[in-house]
C-alpha cells in the first residue's frame, strides 16, 4: 500500500511540476507574441518610411529632369505620358 502512495506522491509532483513548466512557457509566449507585435509594428513603419523616401527621390528626379537636365529628358516624357494616362483613366472612370 505505501508503494501506490509513493506512486500517486511522485505523480502529483510531477503534474505539479509540469503545471509550473506551463505556466512558464504560457509567460514566455505572451511576452514574445508582445515582441513580434511590436517588431511587426516597427516594420510596417520602416516600410512606409523607405516607400515615402522613394516617392520623394521620384519625384525629386522628375523635378530635376524638367528642369532642363538633358541626360533624363526622355524618362521625364515617358513620367508625363504615364501621368496623362491616369489621369485620362480617372476622368473615364468618374463619367461613368
């Protein structure tokens, strides 16, 4: 009979332990689901940094070809077309 209690003690310390080991890892998760939001966060941020960059280094580029660089004239045309194009795309859009 003491066998079965010294069975059902080491069980329960087991459980016990494994329960404390859970709590653990359940801590651990939450912290680092935190994390990886806050990095997703950060992320999003510095992707929408680098995308307005961009627009300002294009924009900046087509400023300078206008202006009567000659060695962009032709990507400057080629902006301008594709600027008339949406904007011809949008006025066929909004009439119908």
């Amino acid at each position: 009979m003491s066998e079965l209690v010294e069975i059902v003690d080491s069980l329960e310390n087991k459980i016990s332990k494994l329960l404390h080991q859970l709590a653990l890892l359940q801590d651990s998760n939450l912290e680092l689901e935190g994390e990886l939001a806050a990095l997703k966060n950060e992320h999003e941020v510095a992707l929408a940094s680098v995308e307005e960059w961009q627009d300002k280094y294009n924009s900046l580029k087509l400023a300078s070809t206008i202006l009567g660089s000659d060695t962009n004239k032709t990507e400057a045309k080629l902006k301008i077309n594709t600027l008339i194009r949406e904007l011809d795309h949008c006025i066929v859009q909004l009439s119908e």
